[in-house]
C-alpha cells in the first residue's frame, strides 16, 4: 500500500473580526462584489522611559533588541484593529492590498499605518 501525502489545509485568511485581510488583490474563492475606497488605521507610540533606557542599553550589543521588537508588534497590531474598524464602519467584509508602513516622528515617537483598499466579497458560486 503506498500512501500518498495530503495537501495541508487551506490557511484562512479570515481574522478574528470576521474581515478577509489579503496582502495581494483577490481572495482565492471569493469574487469581488464592490470596491469600498482605500482604508487604514494610526497608531503613533513612544516607546517609554523604561523600554527605551533598557533597550539602549541592549542595542549597545548585536542582535535583537525585544523591548522595541515587542513595542513594535504591539503597534502593528493596533494599527491593524484600527484598519479593520474602518472596514466595518465602510461596510466592508475584506481588506486587499493590507500592508504596513512606519516612519519616525521624533524623539521617541513612531508612527505605525496599515493599509489597503476595503472590499465587500463573497464566496464563489
């Protein structure tokens, strides 16, 4: 008997909020129904006094630096929340195009934006 291997299970796309997020412009098996406009959600952050002094101190030697990496994922997902919000209040179901952008605003401050363009899309028949 010969076994044959199984593809993996498809991997969903769909967040916790119910919203499709989709970093490229389709969702495989759903077609596109109506373009909503572009779309995003801000967050702009300091890193604080104590991740700020401890991280210096680390960044003093190679590698990665946890106390900005976990201010920075924090950050994205916030950004991202915001994103989604902004989809409901549109009437969205979707997000195409997401991506994520980020720019220094000055002394310790950070500017996180997630992007993209607000859909709503159904199941293909």
């Amino acid at each position: 008997m010969t076994d044959v291997a199984q593809p993996p299970p498809p991997v969903s796309t769909e967040t916790t909020s119910g919203i499709l997020v989709s970093t490229t412009f389709d969702v495989p098996g759903y077609d596109v129904d109506r373009f909503l406009g572009a779309t995003f959600g801000l967050v702009v952050r300091s890193v604080g006094f104590t991740k700020g002094f401890t991280g210096s101190f680390r960044a003093l030697k190679a590698g990665e630096v946890p106390q900005y990496t976990q201010v920075l994922e924090d950050s994205r997902r916030h950004a991202l929340d915001r994103l989604l919000d902004n989809v409901r209040l549109m009437g969205g179901n979707a997000v195409l195009g997401m991506r994520f952008d980020s720019a220094e605003m000055g002394q310790g401050l950070a500017e996180i934006v997630a992007y993209g363009t607000a859909v709503v899309v159904s199941p293909k028949a």
